[in-house]
C-alpha cells in the first residue's frame, strides 16, 4: 500500500473532471525553472552540454540562455538553431521562435516545426494562402502529414473555399488511427462552411467510432461536445441530450459537458466549439497534442500545445492541458500561471482554481494553497471536487484530523450517494485509517466499494489494511490480485501484493512481485527498499544490500533512510515465532496469530513470521519449545539448552554470523525443536 505525498489523494476526484476519468497521475516533485543571470561559459562544447543538461532537467530557461550561448561561437549551426527555435515555441515564447524558424524553412529534416510555426504566424494574421504553402513538407510522416493535412484544410476554408477544404480532407488517407480525426474535422468544417448536411453525416459517423475513441478519448469527447453544440443549434435539443448521455457513458463528470447541458436546460443559445479557421487549425494541434499525451512524449505534446495557443491564447482546454504537462513535469509554478490564463466565464475556471490551489501545495505554500482552496470551497459548498482538493493539502500535511473532519462535512452535503462520489468515502477512510480509528474507516471502504466495486485504489487499500492486521487473509489477498489485474502497469498497487506476500512470508512470492514492482517504478525508493528486504530473507544477500544502496541514492525520506542504512551495517535479523505466552494482554490484541514486530520496519508495524526454523535433532526426543532469554546468542540456545552446540550445525547454520551475537536476537521469540526423524 503505498501513501505518497501527492494527487493520489484528489486524482479521482479533481483530475478526472479535467481529462477523462482514468487512474491518478503519477507523483512529480515541484521544480522550477532557472534563468542565469550571466552564462560564463568560455567554450561551444561547454554551452552545447550545459543546454542539454538544462533541457533534460525540463529547465528552458536555462537551456535557451546556453544555446543562445553556443551560437556566439557558432552563429550558423542549424543543430543549435533548432534547438532554440523548439526551446522558445515550448517556453511559450513564439514571436522570439520566428527568427530561427525563418532561417531553418529549407532544412528537410526540421521543417514540420519551423514551417508549422510559420504557417501558424500566417494563420494568426489572416494569410491563408501563405500559411498553406508553409504547410507543404519535403519529408512527413504520419503524424506530421495528418497534422498538415487537416491544417491546409482549415486554411482553405479560412481563404473561403469551404468546398475545396471539405474535397482536400477527403483526400487526406492514412493508417485507421486517422478516421477519427479526419472525421470529426470534417464535421468542423462542413459546419462552418453552411454544409449542414455534410456536417450531419460526419458528426454521426464519428460518434459512433468508439474504438477511435478509445485511442484518442480527449479528441473524442470534443467531437461528442460539437456534435451536441451543433444538434442544439439545429433546434434538435432531445438529439442533443443524448449525445451528452452517450459522452457522459463514456466518461462521467466532464465540467465542459455539464455546463452545456445547463445552456440547453436554460434555453440559452449554444456557441459552436471551433468558431473559425485559425480555431480549427488549433483544434487540430490540441486533438493530436492530447492523444500523443497518453503514451508520454511530454516534450512533442507541450511544442504542439504551445502552437495551438498562440492560435488561440482563451482556450481554456489548450491551457488547462498545458498545465497538465507542466505537472507532468514538476514545473507547479507553470502549471499554476496556466491556470490562471483560464478566463473566468469558462466552465472550466473552477476546476482549474482548483489544480491551483494543489499545485501551491507542491510548491509546499500550505498556507496559500488552504486559503486558495478554502475560497473555492465557499463559491460552491456541493461541490465535491473541493472537498477532495482541501481535504488533499490537509493530509500533504498529515492533518489527517482536518481532512476527516472536512469529508465528514462532505457527506453531510452530497444527499444519497452515488457512484461518483466513491472518492469521498474513500478518502474518509483513509484519514480515519492515518488517525487509527479503523472501526470508522473500515465502512468507508466497504462504502466506496459498494459504490464502485472494482476500484483499484479501494481494493488495494482495504485488502492491504486487512494482511496488514492479521485479518481477512485470504479475502484480503484476493482484493490486491484483484487491483493489480485492474492496474498491472501501476508499481504501487504491484509492490503492495508484494509486500503483502512479504509480511505473511511468502518470500518467493514477494520476490516476484517485487521485481515486477521495481520493474515498473525503477526510481521509487521504497519498492526499491521492499525488494532488498525480499532478497534478504530468501538467502540473496548480496542483491539485497544492492537494493538498499539503490533506494538511498534515489533520496528516501528519513525513515526509509535511517532503515537502509541500519540493515546495510548490520543486516537483518531471523524471522522468528514470538512466544505467545510472553505478550502482554494488550500487545497480544496488536500482534495477532502468526505475527511478529519486524525489527527491520521503520514504522514498527507488525509483520508475520514464517514457518519457523527447524532443526532434525538426535535430543530431544519430544518437542521442545525454547524461549529465548534477554543474553542469549543461537550458539548459547544450542549449547545450553540443546546441550552441544557442535551436534546442531544446521541451526547455527541457519544464521552463522549471529553465534555469537545475543543484541541481535530478539528476546521473547522462541524456537520449536521436532522430535528426532
């Protein structure tokens, strides 16, 4: 079970109203970007290294002031040119791009951005006929020929030839991944250009390409918005109800939606989505821009963001995606002078003072980030999403006191729940969990689950709670397999099944899981430090201190330092059945059957023992059961008790460095002895 420090606690709750519903982003650390006041370096290799380096730690800043640097010493190399040119356009500084775009026109192999960036200035201005012989590559691929493509589309359309923009897109063939696009901007078009019944045709066609959407589900839900939008404006309001209730099938909470059932509720006049050509041509960065976000490329999905929005600076989903990348990245401050771009009449300015008020709290501005938050929390107290992103800063502060009071508050407003606000549950229990008040947050889970069967985060949670305390073993176990099979691809919920096999010790089991664990997360400290626990205890020693080396070089916080650093001077001690007889009454209620205290574990939670070790002895010849005293080593157990330590050699082999050693051997614990074979 993991409990990191960020939008694991309000993703479900704030982030899916932004995009489309799916799992929490991952944890970033906040980073700011850096502009050197003066760049001494006296060398072109010096600068060019120092730029990369800037621009790998996602600081442009830096990086631009050490290319700009580098082209002293070599004012014609295109190399640097273009670097500056994507430097600048991803910084956001367009008009500063055009000089080296201009310069880098003719070179094929940089062309799809300095010919894209002069076509958008051609755009922005009104030169359509210009923009589209921009548009025109030597060298495309898929990608670049589709974003040309329905770019010359729009220009034709914005140079008034609607008829030869609907013919050209027609033309525009590739792979099946196209047809989505494709279709929707035909619809665009169509519409602007007075084709109604074209328009008709390709809205229809393109609401039903759900597997297209399953791609591409941003551009997808934006299609389903401009259908409804275009239904309504036709006087077709029932029709466009339903698309609303097919998008809202396909991914509930959308703000942008909601707000434009309330218009056609109200009866007010509905706007299209993609008013223009120069908003068309945005459209189209900002569609694939979305659906290349998906599988990562943050640096390609910011350069096209940031050429859709000099085409239109208003959009609130060019700048709330902007914001998202900038998260993606660590950059809060950016994410948060992007949200603060939204315009204030648009839908989307609520969820946006929202991420603001997170993204504060990343910067660690608790203070601000409870006053920006607590602000938007009293513009609209049934808003949930408000809820979660307060009660989110309170536990970043393990005020966890605060966050329950805040979600009991919560429940109080939201009437008969339903599956939409699972979170709120879930995020209760979790506070009440922190606060050790489990007979409240047990019903939390057990509510969110039944609001939301299969959530991942939910399962993961409670079942892990369960292994954790001893109960519900085997129904506990079957939850966390049950979230991994939801979420294979998350580290987190992985490492949680293997730590679950590891505390029950099932070591193999743990291994495997663990590795799979690191597989995925490779930089996470902690699974990292789980993984040198797992080796550890099934004899693979040597990869264990790896591991533990590994995790503190990936700067763990204190107390998964302070315990990597103990094991890797002292190792660790054998797991070991406690004597029940000797556990006080109320530890007894702590540590169940077949658990132990980990000596091992920072946070002193209990762990259980394995099959306890045996040795085939000659004497005695009935069990025995030994309970180690306070002073004794193994070496002291098999002599004094067993009465020759030499006629036991696979019990002192069991630990061979711990003969001697009775700090290391925990009194209380007690060994079992069979019976001679």
């Amino acid at each position: 079970m993991r409990l990191k420090n960020r939008r694991w606690i309000v993703a479900a709750g704030v982030a899916t109203c932004i995009a489309l519903g799916h799992g929490p982003a991952l944890a970033s650390q906040p980073n700011t970007t850096t502009q050197p006041d003066t760049v001494r370096v006296n060398s072109l290799s010096g600068a060019y290294l120092a730029a990369r380096i800037a621009e790998t730690d996602n600081d442009l800043d830096a990086a631009i002031a050490y290319y700009r640097r580098a082209t002293a010493f070599d004012p014609d190399n295109q190399t640097l040119q273009q670097s500056l040119l994507l430097g600048l356009v991803s910084k956001g500084d367009f008009d500063a791009a055009l000089p080296y775009a201009e310069k880098l026109k003719d070179a094929p192999e940089v062309e799809r951005f300095s010919r894209v960036a002069l076509a958008i200035d051609s755009i922005r201005n009104g030169r359509f006929e210009e923009a589209e012989e921009w548009l025109k590559l030597s060298l495309e691929s898929d990608l670049d020929r589709l974003i040309t493509g329905l770019m010359i589309a729009w220009t034709k359309l914005g140079a008034g030839d609607g008829e030869g923009a609907l013919a050209f897109i027609d033309n525009l063939s590739g792979p099946d991944w196209y047809d989505l696009f494709v279709g929707y901007h035909r619809a665009l078009i169509a519409e602007q250009a007075g084709n109604e019944q074209a328009a008709r045709e390709a809205y229809e066609a393109t609401a039903t390409n759900v597997s297209g959407g399953g791609a591409a589900p941003e551009a997808y839900l934006r299609a389903l918005e401009a259908y409804a939008g275009f239904l309504s404006r036709q006087g077709e309001d029932e029709a466009a109800l339903e698309v609303l209730d097919q998008a809202d099938e396909f991914a509930s909470g959308r703000v942008t939606l909601e707000a434009l059932r309330e218009q056609m509720d109200a009866g007010a006049d509905v706007a299209p989505l993609v008013p223009d050509a120069a908003a068309g041509a945005a459209e189209a960065l900002l569609n694939l821009a979305t659906a290349l976000n998906r599988s990562g490329g943050e640096s390609f999905v910011r350069l096209y963001l940031q050429y859709a929005v000099t085409l239109r600076p208003d959009s609130d989903a060019i700048l709330v995606q902007l914001a998202g990348v900038a998260e993606q990245q660590g950059q809060a401050e950016i994410a948060i002078s992007h949200y603060a771009k939204v315009p204030d009449a648009s839908p989307m300015k609520h969820i946006a003072e929202l991420q603001l008020g997170l993204n504060l709290a990343d910067l660690e501005r608790y203070g601000e980030a409870i006053e920006h938050l607590q602000i938007a929390l009293a513009e609209d107290e049934d808003d949930m999403r408000a809820y979660l992103a307060l009660g989110g800063v309170y536990a970043r502060q393990e005020n966890f006191r605060a966050a329950a009071d805040l979600y009991e508050r919560a429940v109080a407003r939201m009437g008969e729940p339903t599956r939409a606000e699972w979170n709120i549950f879930y995020q209760r229990g979790i506070a009440y969990e922190r606060l050790k008040e489990w007979d409240k947050a047990e019903p939390n889970f057990h509510k969110a689950l039944e609001l939301f069967p299969d959530q991942p985060q939910v399962l993961n949670y409670l079942g892990y709670s369960w292994v954790d305390m001893n109960r519900n073993l085997e129904e506990g176990l079957d939850m966390i397999q049950r979230a991994v099979n939801l979420r294979p691809s998350d580290g987190y919920i992985v490492d949680s099944l293997g730590w679950a096999f590891y505390r029950l010790g099932r070591f193999e089991d743990a291994v495997r899981e663990l590795e799979r664990a690191v597989g995925l997360m490779p930089a996470d400290p902690i699974l990292n430090d789980h993984l040198g626990d797992a080796y550890w205890r099934v004899g693979r020693k040597l990869e264990a201190t790896f591991q533990w080396r590994h995790a503190l070089a990936l700067e763990p916080d204190d107390d998964v330092k302070e315990d990597a650093e103990r094991k890797l001077a002292e190792g660790m001690p054998p797991v070991e059945q406690r004597a029940e007889a000797e556990e006080p009454e109320a530890e007894q209620e702590t540590l169940q059957a077949g658990m132990v205290p980990m000596p091992d574990d920072p946070a002193g939670r209990a762990s259980p023992a394995p099959e306890v070790e045996t040795v085939s002895a000659g004497q005695p010849a009935q069990p025995a059961t030994h309970l180690v005293q306070p002073g004794q080593s193994l070496w002291s157990i098999a002599t004094e008790v067993l009465g020759d330590g030499n006629r036991y050699p696979e019990l002192l082999d069991l630990n061979p460095d711990l003969r001697g050693d009775p700090g290391r051997i925990v009194p209380g614990y007690r060994l079992n002895l069979p019976p001679a074979n």
